[in-house]
C-alpha cells in the first residue's frame, strides 16, 4: 500500500515538473518557467501568474506604449490610427487611465473597473472614463476596440501624460514594463530636452532595440528650421531610439496635406516591426526582471542569515579574549581564596596560642624505703592548660570582634562568586542583546515586491521570531549548569571552612587540650621518661588547618583547580554551541544556495537564448 502511495506521488511529480518542450523560443521559456516554479522555490502566486500571462504573450499581439507629455498630441495621433475622432482632445490633462487600443470588427469601448467588473459600451462614452472633471465608478483601464488594420497584430497602450501629475507618472511607468517598444512623442518645439532624456535613461532597459522618437507639429517650422531641429534631436535621441521622425497630426487631417504631414512614415514603423524579435526580447526581458527579483530576495535571505553567522563569529571572538582575560581572574581568585582560608588559620591559632596558660599542679607518689611503706610524697609542678570553654567563650561570645571579621570574610567571599557567576553572564548578556537586536530587526520584515515569495518571508519572519528559542535558549542552559556547579563548589567551600571556623576551633581547642591532658598523666607517672606538652603556635596553626580542611581546598583550588574547570567547560561548551547554531544556519543557507544556484542557471539560459 505504501509503495502504490510513493510510486503515485512520483508519477503525479513526474507529470507537474518533468513535462518536456520542443527547442523553439517558447518551448525553452516555457521549459524555464516550470523550472521556476519548482516547489523548493515556493514562488509566489502573483509571480506564478506572471509566468503564466507572459507565455500567453506570446501568442498575443505586441504592445506599442504612445508615451509623451500631456498636451504633445497623443490623442490626436492615436485619433488618426483609428480613423475616428474617439480619444478627447484638450489643453488639460484629461487622459489619466491606461487606454488600450484592439482589433475589432466594430467601435466599442470596455471599461475594467477596480473591484473586478467590467463594462462594454458605445464609444461616445470614453470621455466620461477619461476626464478627470468627472466622477465615476473608479475604472483601472479602458480598452477601445476598432477596425483599424494597423491593431490586427499590435495593440497600441496611451498612457497617461509623463506631466499630468506623480500618480499619472506612475501609472505610466507602470505601463511602459509591459510594452514591447515605445513610440516616444514630443511636441517639435521642445525636442531633445533634457527632462524627457532624463526620463528616457531612468527607463532605458524598457525601450527594447525598435522604440522610435516622434516629433508632432512640424507643420510650425519651415524647412530649414525642421532640419536643424531634426539634426540636435537626433543628436541627443539617436542613442536610444531606432529612428526620430517629425510629423504633423494638423496636417495629417486633411487629406491634400497628408502626404506632407509624414504620417505614412509613421504608419510603415508599425508594418515593418519584427514582431517577433520583439516579443522574444521582452519575454527575455521579463523573464530577466523576474528572476533578478527572486535572486535579490535570496540574497537578502542569504544577508540576514550571514549576518546571524557574523554576530556569532564575534560572539566567539569576544568569548575567546574574554576567557583568557576571565582565567586570569579565577587563578587570582582561587590564591586569594587559600589566602583567606589560611588568614583565618592564623586569626584562630593565633587566638588559641593566647590561651595556652600554665597553673600550679601537683601528684602524689608513694616514698621507697622499708621505713616509709604507706607514705606519700607530693610533686609540685608548673603544667600548661587551656581552658577550652573559656577560650571558646572568649573568642566567640564574650566579644564579637572574630565574628565580624569572620562573617565579613564570608560576605566577601559570597560576592567574589556572585561577580564570577556575573562574569560568565556578562557573555551571554551581549549574545542575548545581539540575538534579541536581531529578532527586533527580521520579525516583521515585509516583501517590497508584489512578486516575492510570501512564503519565504513568513518562514523568514517565524525564523527571527523563534530565534531566542533557536539560538539563546541552550546558551542559557549552559550557563544555568555551570552557575550551579560555582554555586555547588561555593556550598562546599561555605560549610567545610568559611561557616566552619567555630567548630573547627572548637575541635582544635578539645585537641590540644586532651593532648595536654594525656602529656600530664603520662608526666605524673614518670616525670623521667615523659615530658610535658606545651603546644607551639605552629602546631595549633597547623591542626587548625586540618580542621577548616585547607589542605583539601588548597588541592581543589591550586593543584586540581575546580573553579577553573568549571570556566574551562563552560567555555568549551560554549563554542560547540556555536558551532551547532553555525551548522544550523549553514543548512538554513544550503536551501538559499539551491534557490540561487537555480535562478542564476536559468538567467544564464536566458542570456543565451
């Protein structure tokens, strides 16, 4: 069952992306499209529409685009083509919709509206579309079939006047990138401005190799004035236009001027247009613009990704000079530590050498002799003692001085760990600061073309979104745990010596005097063979290092360091971190290089078509 599922998959796969065109034009754009369209690309659906309108193209007429300044006799000359007065003429801008001309048996206008609908009507109805005076229900284009044997392969576009007003412009614009040439129409007078070359540069890759400049009214110059007028606009428009010709729509109206007027030379640019290198060069044209768009929106991925990946590389640069600088620290840390530790050594035996005392003392022995059996004689002796309570007491409650030094010792020692455990988030902080910079930055990046994957962006968007999840959330794993163990070793340190000190005295205390004690009963026996025990000041310091277990500290802290340990995991951790998130974001941007692998092939296919 499971094999007829994958095998029905893989045919339904085979018959979407594996369909196989014949080697002419279309059949190769056709085949380049399909490749656009493979799912990994996740286009868009108005991309995916495009592609589609533009293989229709190709079966459709050519469009010619009427552009020029309002009031330079578009309508005019466009009235002359359809051999009828049905575009208005005026003085103001009154053209502000795209208005495309068709074939058709008769005159009849359509009108597309913006909410979808569309309406067929009687040509005399133009005007109330077109006049910006009057208000209608908001139309997006308008569309004037005629019986004009010069529509039956072009489709001519008059667009709204490049001077009318910016939204006007706009739409011309617009329009202009759908158009396979331009026929470029200035009034004579201002030829070869500067304005309309301006216009025509910031436009250049739309004009294709058969756009034409035409200047109207030449019926206002004589001659001599037309040639000179004729030689600076070539000048100036030769670059950009396959010809510049000079007519006269006034003249072109009557029919004993007709010849004059230079309108046949008009008429024989749009026979003799090589349709079909038009088409293929505004497909290729198209195609280059579309796949430029998905190229830069796969950079801009790939940007925000090798971004991610350089905030990381100087996470890892700063956390490698920060560790070596934090290292240092911890090594003076762990000597100051011991220091403490043996301070507080020499504060106590310091204190308990003080209660070494000695009193009078004396013990009995029987006399020897056969006339003093029974007797006794008495030794009187000086012994050394200390008085464990008393001392106890002294140090620790009739006087509070150690304490406090004790307690503040302590305090200290709890702040030098808190700063270290700071140090270690220090590091985190500045990656947390940078992720959440980023997250802030990509959250809510939106497309700024209708023609981009809204897929990619909304992954892109959930990806910034999640990034404290993807990228943070083990970092503070790791410094939770390695925190813990400072604390841990802390706890240690805290109840093994630094909160031990009373104890330990007391059992140094109970040491020294038992030992006392055991030296008298030992002395009082045979004071010949034994002597009294008179504790140094270097074996008290010595027993209170035992008990406050300095000497196991000194082992954690200076031979088998812990805390260094710990800062050497937690780096170490720290950078296969970095290096898991950099794999991460290098299979994020293996999907980016398969994506743009694709579309520079097919630019290059392009390029060679």
């Amino acid at each position: 069952m499971q094999i007829k599922i994958l095998n029905d998959f893989i045919n339904a796969y085979n018959n979407a992306f594996e369909v196989k065109f014949d080697e002419s034009f279309k059949g190769q754009i056709n085949a380049l499209c399909k490749r656009l369209k493979e799912p990994f690309m996740h286009l868009s659906k108005a991309m995916t529409d495009e592609l589609d309108e533009l293989l229709f193209s190709l079966d459709k007429n050519v469009n010619i685009a009427i552009i020029g300044q309002f009031s330079s006799g578009k309508s005019s000359l466009l009235n002359l083509l359809l051999k009828k007065e049905c575009l208005p003429t005026g003085v103001i801008p009154v053209t502000f919709k795209p208005t495309f001309l068709h074939f058709g048996k008769d005159y009849f206008l359509r009108i597309k509206f913006k909410d979808g609908s569309d309406k067929v009507t009687d040509i005399s109805e133009l005007a109330s579309y077109t006049d910006q005076r009057q208000s209608n229900k908001e139309a997006t284009s308008l569309h004037i079939y005629a019986p004009a044997t010069i529509l039956q392969e072009i489709t001519l576009v008059d667009t709204p006047g490049l001077n009318a007003n910016d939204t006007d412009t706009l739409t011309t614009m617009k329009e202009l990138s759908n158009t396979h040439a331009v026929v470029w129409l200035s009034l004579i007078d201002n030829a070869g401005k500067k304005s309309e070359e301006d216009a025509i540069k910031a436009n250049l890759e739309l004009l294709g190799g058969q756009s034409i400049c035409v200047l109207n009214q030449k019926d206002k110059l004589n001659e001599s004035e037309l040639n000179n007028v004729l030689n600076y606009a070539k000048g100036v428009f030769n670059q950009y236009f396959k010809e510049v010709i000079a007519i006269s729509c006034k003249e072109a109206k009557e029919e004993k001027s007709y010849e004059k007027s230079n309108f046949p030379l008009l008429l024989k640019y749009f026979e003799n247009l090589d349709k079909k290198s038009l088409k293929e060069n505004f497909t290729k044209r198209k195609m280059l613009y579309y796949t430029q768009i998905l190229e830069n929106e796969t950079r801009l991925f790939e940007e925000v990704f090798t971004r991610l990946q350089n905030e990381f590389k100087d996470f890892e640069s700063y956390l490698k000079e920060y560790f070596k600088n934090l290292l240092e620290r911890v090594e003076i840390l762990s000597h100051q530590l011991l220091d403490k530790l043996k301070s507080i050594s020499e504060r106590i035996s310091t204190e308990i050498f003080s209660y070494v005392k000695e009193k009078d003392a004396h013990f009995y022995k029987e006399a020897k002799g056969f006339l003093k059996n029974g007797l006794f004689i008495k030794y009187d002796y000086k012994s050394p003692y200390i008085s464990s309570d008393d001392a106890f007491l002294a140090m620790f409650y009739n006087s509070d001085i150690m304490s406090k030094e004790f307690k503040k010792t302590k305090n200290e020692l709890g702040i030098s760990f808190e700063n270290l455990k700071s140090d270690l988030r220090q590091g985190f902080e500045k990656l947390h600061k940078d992720i959440l910079l980023f997250k802030a930055r990509f959250s809510n990046l939106q497309k700024d073309n209708f023609l981009q994957s809204e897929i990619n962006f909304s992954e892109l968007r959930a990806f910034a979104n999640a990034s404290d999840e993807y990228f943070l959330k083990d970092f503070e794993k790791a410094l939770f745990k390695h925190c813990l163990e400072i604390d841990i070793f802390f706890e240690k340190l805290n109840l093994k010596a630094f909160a031990n000190y009373e104890n330990a005295t007391k059992l140094s205390l109970s040491f020294f005097s038992r030992k006392i004690n055991e030296s008298r009963a030992f002395y009082e026996l045979d004071s010949t063979q034994f002597s009294l025990f008179y504790p140094k000041k270097s074996e008290i310091y010595e027993r209170v290092l035992t008990e406050l277990n300095v000497y196991e500290f000194e082992a954690l802290l200076i031979s088998k360091p812990v805390i260094t340990k710990i800062i050497k995991s937690f780096f170490n951790e720290n950078f296969d971190i970095i290096s898991q998130k950099n794999s991460f974001i290098d299979e994020k941007k293996s999907e980016l290089n398969k994506r743009l692998s694709l579309i520079l092939s097919i630019k290059k296919d392009l390029e060679n078509l």
